[in-house]
C-alpha cells in the first residue's frame, strides 16, 4: 500500500526518524535504564519493536495499558506510574504469573490497594516539583515502612520533574539538580535499587535516575523538539485537502478530534499557515497562485503527541511512500 491510498486523517511513524530516535535514545540510556512510557504511543506493536532493542521494562499511565501489555507478553517488568485506587484489574495477570508489576504509591490508600490487589511491589512516588501526584519527601520513609509492614516490597523511589521537561536555557540543569536533590534524599531513607523518573525533555540533564521514563522521544511533536532537538519528527497525520477558497485558504480534513490541541495548534507542512481548528477540519491560508489543489495530501505534524495518538486507530509505519506495516494503537481508554 502507498501512503496516498490511505483514508484521512491518518497516523504516519516516518522509519528513518524513528529509528534514529531509538538509536540516539539507546547509546545514552541503553537497556532496561530506558523505561519507555506507554502512555505516549498506546501501542503494543510499537512497544514491541522498543522491546526487540533491548527497551524490555515500560512504564505505563493507566490500568488499561497494564493490563494490555501483560496480555501481549510483554511484560518482563511494567510500573504503572501513576496513583490508582482500581488495582483490582491487575490480580488476574499477577495470579497468571504474566507480568512482573510494580506500582507507584503515595498514601496509605494507595498501599491498601496494592495490597488488596495483590500486588507484590511498589515505589514510594516522591512530589519533586510538580504539583501532582507523588507525597512529600519528608513523609516518604514513613511510606516504605508502611509498605513494607503490609507485605509489599519496596523496589525504591520515582519522582517526575514534569514542570522542566520544557525549561527553557541553561537554567534546566541546575532545577533540575535540585529536583533530584529531594529524590535523592528521599531514596536514602526510603532504600532499594531503583530511581525512576525523568522524561524526554531532560533525558540528557537528568543523570541521578537509575532508569528513564521517557516517552514522546520516539515519536516527538512540536511541542518538545525546541526542548530535545537530537530527536526528529517522526510523526504526522497526512490530511487531504477538501475545499479551496479564491479568497485565500484551503481545508483539510482533520481537525479538533484528530490532535491533542492542549499544547495550541498543530503545524501543517506543505502548505501555509493555520488560521483554525475546528472539529473536523484545518483551515489554513494559501498565497494567490498556490499550486495547492483539492485532492492534495499534507501532513501536519501534532503539538502534542500523547492525546493525539490516542484519538486514532491505527499507526501507519512508512518508508517513503510505501505503508510497511500498521500498528494497531490498542491500549486507548482506562
């Protein structure tokens, strides 16, 4: 199949830059001190061309993903880095022996239902910067001896430093240090072996993690190629064009519910610039004399690629012109 003759919008993963992408992650966080995050690309397909690398522990955002990528067999070791008081969706593959899985807690709910759930490990989330999930540093010891009190073992600590991922300047280091500093600290009450934290906005700053939770690195957006430029854009979705005006614009037939837009609009490649998104199209301006013309293909790359994976189907891996394979993206929903 050529990529002309897929229906539109579609998911298009150029070879060439992904692999670069693999690669370029691979020489600095090689193995199993890359933890790819699921949450980014939704797919088993995908995870498991990572995983033929040597990328064989993921990190995932949902119990869906969990649970979906214990069931395509990849599940050598799986974090669910998130807080989740549904961890009763994760006994059965933890009864079946088919997944080693370990989850994030921060609370003594949380430890109550990892251990409802029959789950054997956790980390001790650690707050390091970013107002979400993850207790304070203080409290992080008295946590791991609550765990440990109920069954559970204690693998270490995580902590996500979100709100740098895109610090602008040489000031990302030096936050980023003291970010870490508190995880750090925390790991020394806490013990264990691991430090888990980091994303690809600081895969090259953050060297105090034992293993990387990065994700958007494979794929990239926008959004983060100012903040990882040794990364390419490897992902688009190829529009068609389905209307021209002689006053100066053309449309495409994608719209709001084909991108993540919480990082503003996306960029299309080959034609001019976007005026507006609207629910099922992109309007963007053309020059008097454009050769644009209705029936021409135009990529346009997401500004976030996260929630936009997450709206399609499929991912549509292609070299050139040629479509090598489809990449079901099947771990969408909770």
């Amino acid at each position: 199949m050529k990529v002309h003759d897929l229906p539109t919008p579609a998911l298009l993963v150029d070879i060439t830059a992904f692999d670069h992408n693999v690669a370029t992650m691979a020489a600095r966080w090689p193995g199993q001190t890359l933890r790819p995050h699921v949450k980014a690309f939704k797919s088993t397909a995908l995870a498991a061309r990572l995983a033929a690398q040597g990328h064989t522990a993921f990190c995932c955002a949902t119990v869906r993903e969990m649970v979906g990528m214990a069931d395509a067999g990849l599940g050598d070791d799986l974090l669910l880095a998130n807080e989740s008081l549904d961890l009763h969706r994760l006994t059965p593959a933890i009864r079946a022996g088919a997944a080693r899985i370990t989850v994030a807690v921060d609370s003594e709910a949380t430890i109550a239902a990892a251990v409802a759930a029959g789950v054997a490990e956790v980390l001790i989330d650690v707050e390091v910067g970013l107002p979400r999930g993850g207790c304070d540093p203080s409290d992080a010891g008295r946590l791991a001896d609550l765990a440990r009190a109920d069954g559970l073992t204690v693998r270490g600590v995580m902590g996500y430093e979100g709100h740098l991922m895109r610090e602008p300047g040489d000031s990302k280091a030096q936050l980023v240090e003291r970010s870490m500093a508190l995880l750090l600290d925390a790991h020394a009450v806490v013990g264990g072996d691991v430090v888990s934290g980091g994303g690809t906005g600081t895969w090259d700053t953050n060297t105090w993690v034992t293993e990387l939770q990065a994700g958007s690195y494979c794929l990239m957006d926008t959004e983060y190629a100012p903040h990882a430029p040794a990364f390419a854009q490897a992902l688009f979705v190829n529009t068609t064009v389905i209307s021209i005006s002689a006053k100066g614009w053309a449309v495409l037939d994608a719209g709001l519910k084909a991108f993540g837009m919480d990082h503003g609009d996306p960029t299309a490649v080959e034609v001019g610039p976007i005026w507006f998104v609207s629910d099922e199209h992109i309007t963007v301006g053309i020059p008097e004399g454009s050769p644009v013309r209705v029936g021409d293909r135009v990529r346009v790359i997401p500004a976030h690629v996260d929630p936009t994976v997450s709206q399609h189907e499929r991912l549509h891996l292609i070299d050139g012109d040629e479509v090598l394979e489809e990449w079901d993206v099947d771990l969408r929903g909770w």
